[in-house]
C-alpha cells in the first residue's frame, strides 16, 4: 500500500490546479469528541453547508453508523423511495447489524451513553448523541447507503456510508470513498487530521475554540455566545471550503497532526 501510494504521488507531482465546477466535490462529514454545543452549533452549521453542496450537484458522504441508533428512524424516512423502500430498509439494516457487533461483545448501545468522552461532554444517551449527530448530514434525501470499502464514483447528493465512529478508522473509509476533503465537527476539540485528505475543525463550543484556536478552524461556538446565526457561520464555513479546495492548508495540515490511519475490521468493533 505504501508503494502504490508513492508511486500514485510520483504520477501526480507535475499536476497543476485546474478550475472545475463545485458539482465536482465530494465532502465527507463526521462529528466527534462532541459535547452539549456540537447538536446545536457546529453539526448544525456542517448540515447547513451539506444541503447547500447537494443543491449544487455535489456529493456529501456521512456515516458513523454508531451514532444514528435512536435516530435512525428519522434518516430512514428521508431516504429515496421512503421508509419502507430499499435505502430505507438499508438504514434500519446497518443499524440493526452495529447494535448485534456491540452486544457480542457485551454492549448494548441503547442502554445509556457508551462513549466515556460523549459523557464527559454531558451528553446522557446514545439517542441524545445521536439526535445531534444526524443533524450534520442536512435535510435532503438520502440516495443510498455505501458499504464501507465502496467508492462514491458516480454518486450524487446526499450519501450514507456504513462506518464506526472510531476516528482513524472513519477517516480511512472516507478518504477511500474518493472525499477530497471532511468537514469535521467537535465540541471538545478532535485536533487530528488525515494524511491525504484535509480535515476541516467545526467547533461548538466557544470555550473550547478560545482554548484550541491552533487547531480548530471555524468557530461555530459564536452561534451559543448569540453572535452569530447557524446561517451566517454556514456561510463563513462554506467559503472556507472553498478556500481549502484552492490549496489553502488546514490547522490540523499546518501542525502536521495527520498521521493516525486504520481500516475498519468488520467484527465485534464498536
């Protein structure tokens, strides 16, 4: 893998930059290290940007699979063809299959908050993590759901892709599904990126961006303070965007905090 991947950059150094139309794009989305801010601020503002990138032609890809369950319902019904049709049949099934991979190992997902960060972050349940995480992927339908190798060629609008919730690993998937970049929301601060897809930091909560401000990129922690409107940092959000798919570098690329890489083992992995 390593030789294919120096060989792939051998082949494209002599490339130049090129404008191409924003229906091009492919942004990947996650949340994590999430607190109390992030269903309300900066999920909020990366839903914003995801419905505005599919009603310019382009694909947005989110997952953590872990975190529709107690929400999964409201995803299926705004999936193509309606709940009860394929993708939304396909919804309720990954769900179905994550919650039986946790309790093989002895964990029930709906029995309180499973994620000791997510408690520390006051957040109770996995169906208050998961209210607030389901928020990032907008309010356009949902046109089918990508396994977690599955590239997103040929896709367009908005994508489910069946992944953990597990930084290293979600970051892989995405990059593999072809994502030129992820908008990346947190409430306590996730500073990491990924080696070769840029990382854009969201974060929710002002103390915690006034604390990371070397890390995070957007401050959505102005929309709890009353400074700024979901809209208005969605738009400040949307022209970074733009900004980074001309080359400027993210603060995770800047520190050269990209290096963590792992791929999903399907198996009793939460």
């Amino acid at each position: 893998g390593t030789d294919i991947a120096r060989n792939m950059a051998i082949e494209i150094s002599g490339l130049q930059r090129e404008e191409t139309d924003i229906s091009e794009v492919v942004m990947s989305i996650k949340c994590g290290a999430s607190d109390t801010t992030s269903g309300i601020a900066s999920n909020c503002v990366i839903g914003y940007v995801a419905y505005k990138l599919v009603d310019l032609g382009a694909t947005v890809i989110f997952g953590e699979t872990t975190e529709f369950i107690g929400g999964e319902h409201l995803l299926a019904r705004r999936a193509v063809g309606g709940e009860n049709g394929p993708v939304g049949r396909k919804i309720y099934q990954i769900v179905n299959e994550m919650e039986g991979r946790a309790k093989a190992i002895g964990c029930d997902m709906r029995k309180g908050q499973p994620t000791p960060g997510n408690i520390a972050g006051g957040l109770s349940s996995i169906e208050e993590k998961s209210l607030g995480a389901i928020m990032k992927s907008g309010s356009r339908p949902i046109q089918g759901v990508l396994e977690y190798p599955q590239h997103a060629a040929g896709c367009k609008g908005l994508w489910i892709k069946d992944t953990p919730g597990r930084e290293p690993e979600i970051l892989t998937g995405m990059a593999a599904t072809g994502a030129q970049f992820m908008m990346f929301s947190t409430g306590r601060g996730a500073p990491q990126g990924f080696p070769t897809m840029p990382v854009l930091k969201v974060c929710g909560n002002p103390n915690t961006y006034e604390r990371m401000s070397h890390d995070m990129d957007i401050n959505a922690g102005r929309i709890i303070t009353g400074e700024k409107s979901i809209e208005e940092v969605g738009e400040e959000a949307f022209s970074a965007i733009l900004d980074l798919l001309s080359g400027k570098q993210t603060k995770n690329e800047t520190l050269g905090y990209h290096s963590s890489i792992d791929i999903y083992t399907l198996g009793p992995v939460i």
